[in-house]
C-alpha cells in the first residue's frame, strides 16, 4: 500500500510527482468548462445559476430559493447537538482570539520640516466566502473564513454553498455561519457561485475579495475571477508531510496520515522518518486502520497514489526535503521539534511534538487552516485578517520640504522624459503654497 524509498533522489522525483499531482491534461479542458459557466452568469445572472445549480448538482431552484430563509437560520439550531454547538463556539472563541492579534496597525510618522508619512489599514467593502459541500460538511471552514473577515471589519459578508438533497444547507454550517456573525448565505456552489460572487447577480451581490477551499472548477473559477475581485489563494489538494525520528508513535503518525487522505482521492500523505523500523511499523498501521475505515475507498486511492514513507540519514536532510516539498502541513513528531523548527523554512502551518495532531489545528487551536498548498507555502501564507484589508500610504510634505527636494525631483523627472510632473514641483516652489 504505501512504498517506502531510501534513495534521496527517488525520494526528490516522488515528491515533485505528488506536488504536480493537478497539473495534468484534464485540466485545459475544465478550464474552458469554467470560462463558458463564467461568462453565462455574468450575462445573465440569476437565470444561468439556476440552470448551472440544476445541471450540476442536480437541484431545481427558484431565485427566491437562492437565499437562506430566516426560518432556515432558526431552525438550524434545532438540529445540531448541544455537544456540536458548544464545539463550535470554543472554535470561535480561539479562532477569533488569534485572530486579534494580526490586525494590522495604522501608523503615522512625523519627521523633520513637517513630512509625514504614514500606512492605513481598510478592510474592503464586500468578502464572499466559499464554503464547499459535497462529500461533508465543513463548519470549521465557516469559522475560519468568516471570522477574520468579521475581525477585520469588512461591513457586509456572505456565503455561498452547495445545495444538499432536497435543496438543504448542512445546519451545523448554518449555525457555525450565525455563530460568526453571518446571516446572508447562498444555496450556490461550484464555479458559478464563484461567478456570482465576482460579478454580482440580482440576487447576489458583487464582492471585492473571495476566499475558501473548493474543487478543481472553484479554484480554476477564482484563478479566472482574480483581477476583477482579491482571492486569497488558488487551494488544491490537501496535504500533511510528518517528519518523525525514532520517538515517533507509529500508531499516531499512521492515523495522521490517514486523517489527510481521508479528505479526498488527491490528498497527499507523506512520511519522512530517521528510522527503518518506524516506517515500516507505520505502513503496517495504515494498512490496519483502513480495514474497517468508514471512507476507506477513498482513503485507500489517495494512500495508495499519493502516500510515501521515506527513510533518510538525519533531520537534516528530512528538514531539506520537506523546504523542497513545501507542504501545506508539516507535524515534526521529534523529540527535539523547537530544534528542528529552526531548519524548516517552508510550511503553511508547523505542528510540533507529538501531541499536536494536525486536527487540532484544523478545527479549533486559531491559527487558519486555509492553507497555502501544492508547494506555494514558499511565497503564500495562511488566510488571515490581511486578507480582507488593504492599505494606503498617506504622504504630507510641508513648502520648506517640497523646495528641499525639488531639484533630486526635477533631475529625476527629467531622465524619466516626464515634463509635466516636474513642473508640478516646479510651480509649486516658483508660486508659494
């Protein structure tokens, strides 16, 4: 079931093959698949989502449908459990505490001769969040999408999500969506939620920025969306990379892996461990836990394609193939991590020592769980607050300091053949303020 490599080189291969797992022949073709629901819904608004809503997932809607009742809202409460609210409140608690503390700072610089300078943080207007449907429900990502977008004060947020059987919205999403202060939620998924969102219908309103996870025709939507509206990232597949040494508990570390690929066929569950026999325990343990796992048809085909155990010398060079790698999250199952954390580079989300499982971080720690993925941790980070604001730079000069830097301007102005903008210094300082 899972290969086990000792060779760094194989090693290298395997995890590229894994990282461009999406990147296929497929892929061209759903685009223009996209480009064709895109432009439908842009002409024709609400008409088109109700065609696009019925060929795909199989839902006959009216427009008046499109928009969670009020009644809807109330009765969602009726059914989730006391257990499952009160969950659902500690995440928010957390979440929203985190959150607190990366909102940005505006500031204001005073300097010599009356300059000043200085950044101001906004958020934006409108935030559409996507939350996906499908094979589950997701009221984390309820939480982790609506609550730094309400943190950040964006004045008015809505959601999308698919319709469930008989036209339903999963009530624990319901109520994770109010719990966060959001009551404006669409029955609507996949890239024509995405179109919606970006160009607005006479149902939905038009969005600045659009965040949360989705499937291939979500991401390739907002790809296609970004420029008109913000995203914040273009999410693939999930991914879990642990890097155990021999302290590592091989029932845990197979669990973890099989917690991310139960996610999806294209989850990506990666082991790189100091030590043989812990591998070799491990691809035992995986083995065993899928014999009688609930999603073990699904499980199976993300171990069985994109699941490695590799076997190296050090840390060292685990630490190396894991910044190669990039993952969207790593767990250091060793018995020194805050030692190792110092040679990781590359992560959306670090998880240290061995009672820190990825779920925690999934559901209710604060930190995000939207994640950077398919090797973009190297430049991307988590979605947070800064996701849903933006700053100006505020620039004041007082007369004295205009004429102090009037000739530096004017020498510039003119190797860059632009006459007009020195002579907006230029009169400025010849008349006087």
């Amino acid at each position: 079931m899972l290969r086990i490599i000792t060779q760094r080189a194989e090693a290298q291969a395997e995890l590229r093959r894994i990282c461009d797992r999406t990147h296929d022949d497929q892929v061209v073709h759903k685009e223009a698949t996209v480009r064709e629901v895109l432009q439908a819904v842009k002409r024709q608004g609400d008409r088109s989502l109700l065609h696009y809503t019925a060929e795909f997932d199989g839902q006959s809607l009216k427009p008046e449908d499109l928009r969670v009742s009020g009644s809807e809202l109330d009765a969602a409460y009726q059914q989730v459990s006391k257990e499952l609210l009160d969950a659902i409140i500690l995440a928010k608690q957390n979440i929203e505490a985190f959150h607190r503390q990366r909102v940005p700072k505006s500031w204001v610089q005073f300097g010599d001769d009356e300059v000043v300078l200085g950044k101001r943080y906004t958020p934006v207007d409108r935030a559409g969040l996507y939350v996906p449907g499908g094979r589950a429900a997701y009221p984390s990502t309820v939480l982790m999408n609506a609550i730094p977008a309400r943190v950040a004060g964006v004045p008015r947020i809505v959601i999308c999500t698919p319709p469930g059987p008989e036209k339903t919205v999963n009530p624990a999403v319901l109520v994770a969506a109010q719990e966060a202060g959001i009551e404006e939620i669409y029955r609507v998924g996949g890239a024509q939620a995405i179109a919606a969102l970006a160009y607005g219908t006479e149902t939905i309103p038009k969005v600045d920025v659009i965040t949360g996870p989705g499937n291939i025709y979500v991401t390739l939507a907002k790809k296609q969306v970004f420029g008109t509206v913000g995203i914040d990232s273009l999410a693939g597949p999930s991914e879990v990379l642990i890097i155990a040494d021999s302290q590592g508990n091989p029932v845990h570390i197979a669990t973890d892996l099989l917690a991310q690929a139960e996610h999806d066929p294209l989850a990506a569950a990666i082991l790189i461990t100091t030590d043989a026999q812990i591998a070799r325990k491990v691809v035992a343990q995986v083995e065993d836990q899928l014999i009688d796992h609930p999603r073990r048809t699904l499980t199976e085909k993300a171990i069985a394609h994109y699941g490695v155990v590799i076997v190296v010398d050090s840390l060292q060079i685990a630490a190396e193939l894991s910044n190669e790698f990039a993952p969207e999250h790593l767990e250091l199952e060793v018995s020194d991590p805050w030692d190792l954390l110092e040679s990781i580079r590359h992560a959306g989300a670090i998880f240290l020592g061995n009672s820190t499982p990825e779920a925690v971080g999934d559901y209710l720690a604060g930190p995000n769980h939207t994640l950077p993925t398919s090797g973009s941790a190297r430049y991307a980070s988590a979605l947070g607050v800064e996701t849903f604001m933006k700053h100006s730079s505020l620039i004041q000069y007082s007369p004295k300091a205009l004429q102090k830097v009037a000739g530096a301007i004017d020498v510039l102005t003119k190797a860059e053949g632009l006459p007009s903008h020195g002579d907006s210094v230029r009169k400025r300082i010849k008349d006087g303020p």
